[in-house]
C-alpha cells in the first residue's frame, strides 16, 4: 500500500510558507510542495513552470504546444533562465497514452524521472512494472481526457495507492487545500492541477478566459467524442454542444473535424472569445472564485491544507473528556 509521511510544523510568514507537506513525490522529484501543475497545451509556457517551480511545486512545459523540436528546446533554456528549480516536460518527462516503454528504456538510463499519466488501476500498475516512477491516476472530474470508465478519482485513488507502490499523484477535480488534503488521506503523494493553474495572473491565456472559469458552475463542461470512445472534457459553449448532438446524431469525425481543430482551441486563450471554440476545462471551475498570483496561490493553498489537518482534522479525533 502507498504511504505518504505529512510533516506539518511552522508559522506563517510573508515570506515564508506556513508548513511543509512531505510526501515520497516532494522526495523522490525535490520539491517543496506536492502540488503540481498539469501538461496544458497553448498554456503550459515557461512563465507559468517557472512560476510554479519557483512557488515550490512542480511545474510542467508542453511539448505540442511548441512548432518544433527547436522550439521546445529553446522554451525549455528559457524556462531555465526563470528558475533553478526543478520542472518537467509533459511527454517527454511525463507520458500519458500507451504504456511508455520505449520513453523508458530511452530516459531513465539519463536520469530522468518519467511520470505516468493513467485512467484505471490496471494501466497504473503496468506502467509500474515497466519502471516509471510515478503515476498520474486521472478521475472522471478532469478536464481533457478522463478515459471511458467513468470512474471518480474518489474510487480511484486509494485503489491505485493500495495496489502501486510508486508514487501516486491525484488529478482530476483539484484546485483548493481541501482537495490536497483529501487527496492525502486517500492514499495519493501529490496532486495535480490544471484549471486552477489555468486561471492564474502567470497563466498565458486571456483574462476574457479566466474570468469566463471564475463564472463558471462545475456543471458548465461537456464530455465531447463519447460514442468515438475518445472522450474529453471541455468548456460547455456553443461549439462543445454541438459536437455533442452531432455525434450523438451519427456524424462522423470528418464532418465535426472543423469544429474541434485545434486552432480555433489556441484562438479562444489567444483572442479570449470562450464561445469561439472548443477549450479544455475540468469540474473544478466550479470551486474557482479569483485569479491570483501562482505564488499566492500555492501559499494559500498549503497554509490552509496545514490548517485543516492540524486543527480541523486533530478536533475530530480528540479525546472525550470522560470526567464526572
């Protein structure tokens, strides 16, 4: 079974976290805090890593999101010049899809940390033995692609915990001290984010977006390309919708193609029309209320998380006073 140690202990300060939540992920990948930011295309950029490394969590490039292999390395030099803390690469340090044996046997010989990101307990525990160093167990809350069992990270993750003995990071619904805190409890070393960190002051999207998820209820998403057996959680707006009824009408791919092309999706954070096309969001916009600074908001995060188990969490299970 996969054990996580808290540490909670500290005051807070303006210039200093008020706790320190260690976990065998903050060990094994060195980082402060087991709050990590997702692999989002079009926005995970070196300004929002670096901010995220340098706040103490884990921060992560997308490789898609760059026009070349150039490119990439270029964001990856430039997001070396804003932190000296660790950062990963979505794909090429974490994978997600087919069991990554070949990124295996090519990383891990270079030292590098491969995370895997998973649906079900049954891909968890074979990316597990071909020797990745961390599973990501993604619930039916998260945005982008929650797999077709329909399973919530609530049934997920301790069954991942009880049956991996690597590190296991909680995705999926996410975004406060209370899901980090829940996600502890549950087994899970860490937990990753990608709407809240979509809707930060360093988020490289456009404000028009970010306030649009600010709005937003957690029942404003859609599960498009379900009869496909592809599915993916997006934004409700006009364009989600209407895949929705066409495919569930019998429409081919090919005739929604220019529905979901990824160019209208990169124009929605670009020009920050949210109703323009088709845009990656998960249930907890419905927990999301302001748009702060990435560092403010992973102080308030672990500050608040440390808050819950040392006095919340140590009330319910203090003694009875039996006197009398």
């Amino acid at each position: 079974m996969s054990e996580s140690t808290i540490a909670a202990s500290g005051a807070t300060t303006e210039s200093q976290p008020a706790s320190v939540l260690r976990t065998r992920f903050t060990e094994t990948f060195g980082i402060e805090h087991p709050i990590i930011q997702g692999g989002m295309q079009w926005v995970g950029r070196a300004e929002l890593v670096a901010a995220v490394a340098n706040a103490g969590g884990l921060g992560f490039l997308t490789m898609l999101t760059q026009p070349t292999p150039e490119a990439l390395v270029k964001e990856i030099a430039r997001t070396r010049d804003l932190t000296d803390k660790p950062f990963g690469v979505n794909f090429i340090v974490e994978t997600a899809g087919n069991v990554p044996s070949e990124h295996v046997e090519v990383f891990k010989p270079a030292g590098v940390r491969i995370i895997h990101k998973c649906t079900s307990v049954r891909h968890a525990l074979k990316a597990e033995r071909i020797g990745v160093d961390a599973v990501s167990i993604d619930g039916f809350e998260c945005a982008g692609h929650p797999g077709e069992d329909d399973v919530t990270g609530l049934i997920l993750i301790p069954l991942t915990a009880q049956k991996v003995g690597i590190p296991v990071i909680a995705s999926g619904g996410f975004a406060d001290a209370r899901g980090l805190v829940a996600a502890l409890a549950l087994g899970a070393d860490a937990v990753n984010m990608g709407t809240r960190f979509l809707c930060t002051v360093e988020s490289p999207i456009h404000h028009r977006v970010k306030e649009r998820i600010v709005a937003a209820t957690e029942r404003e998403t859609e599960l498009i390309f379900r009869p496909l057996r592809n599915t993916s959680r997006v934004a409700s707006n006009a364009v989600s919708r209407e895949v929705v009824q066409r495919l569930d009408q019998g429409a081919a791919f090919d005739e929604i193609r220019h529905l979901v092309a990824g160019a209208r999706g990169r124009e929605v954070y670009e020009q920050g029309d949210p109703e323009s096309g088709i845009w990656s969001v998960g249930q907890s916009q419905g927990l999301i209320d302001d748009i702060p600074a990435v560092d403010d908001l992973v102080r308030r995060i672990v500050a608040e998380a440390t808050s819950i188990i040392s006095e919340r969490l140590a009330a319910v299970v203090s003694p009875r006073n039996h006197s009398g």
